[in-house]
C-alpha cells in the first residue's frame, strides 16, 4: 500500500497542473503600466494652464493635485513627462514657507515653482530624485521655499529656467479649484 502514496501524489500534482487555466505564471504577459494619470488607485484630472512671464505666455497641461492622496502619491513613479506637462498641487489654505516637498520615489529631477493666493510665482527650487528605498532617508532632504505659497507646480528639471520663468511670473489655471483636503 505504501508504494502506491508516491504515484498517488505524483498523479494528483500532475492533475492539478492540467487543470489549471491559463500560462504558467512565469509565462503570463506583464501587466501593462497604469496610465500616467491613474497609478496606484490615485487618479489625477488634467487642465490646460499658463505661465505668463513679462514677454511670453506659454500654455502648458496640468495634472492636479488637489486631495492629500492625489498630493502625497504626485509624480512618483513616473519614468519621464511629456514636454511642457506638469503636475499643480492645490492647497485651500496658504501654506507655511517651511512646508516643503520631498522626492521619494520620483525617478525625474523635476523644477518646482511655489504659487502664492495670486498666481504669482514666489520661489523656484530644483528637486533631486531620492534614489533610497527608505523613505526616512528620503525626509532628510525637503524642498521648502522659505516663503508661504497657495499651490506649487512642478516640471521637467529645466523647464522654467529654458523659458526664462522665475519668481514674479505668474501661473494662470482658470477654472481649477482648490481643496483643503
């Protein structure tokens, strides 16, 4: 009876493998990424947007990030941006200059630019992605602009200092509202 056990088990592994549906998981297809605007159950709505400088208006989309999920996930992830596309994080209350941004788990040097009640820019800092794994290693480093601000609008490292963007510019989002949430 005991020489019989081994075929038993090796006939029900056999027959399960047979049954099951689908490639083996080492075969399956890799989920494809989640689209830029819906990653990790976060979803941003996007807007078209402005900077307006004293000699250029230059019309860029935004994604927006106006709950604490939507602000606290932000760029994070993501591989690149399309050109002149960025990320406004909208506050209902102005913001104290020491509350700053961190990098962790954002892949791309991105530009920030800190917005105050009036859409005037009121500081522009350069933010280095965090390359650790630990996010306490990532707090270390904040991007804190010194002043109070109402939104802040991140870009591509380089975007405002290409187009000669900088603090008394202003940014134009018609119709995006804000929340304290």
């Amino acid at each position: 009876m005991q020489a019989r056990q081994p075929f038993v088990l090796v006939a029900c592994a056999l027959l399960a493998l047979t049954a099951c549906d689908g490639a083996p998981e080492s075969e399956a297809e890799p989920a494809p990424p989640a689209p830029a605007g819906e990653l990790e159950g976060v979803s941003f709505d996007t807007a078209a947007a402005r900077v307006v400088t004293a000699t250029d208006t230059l019309p860029i989309t935004v994604e927006l990030a106006a709950t604490e999920a939507q602000r606290s996930f932000g760029l994070m992830d993501r591989a690149s941006l399309p050109p002149d596309h960025g990320m406004l994080f909208t506050y209902g209350d102005e913001q104290p200059g020491s509350a700053g941004f961190w990098m962790y788990r954002t892949l791309i040097p991105l530009d920030i630019a800190f917005v105050d009640v009036d859409g005037r820019i009121v500081a522009v800092l350069q933010m280095d992605p965090c390359r650790s794994a630990d996010p306490a290693q990532c707090r270390v480093t904040t991007y804190a602009p010194g002043v109070p601000y109402r939104s802040a609008l991140e870009m591509a490292r380089g975007w405002f200092a290409a187009r000669g963007v900088g603090v008394g510019d202003r940014v134009v989002t018609a119709g995006v509202s804000e929340t304290g949430s």
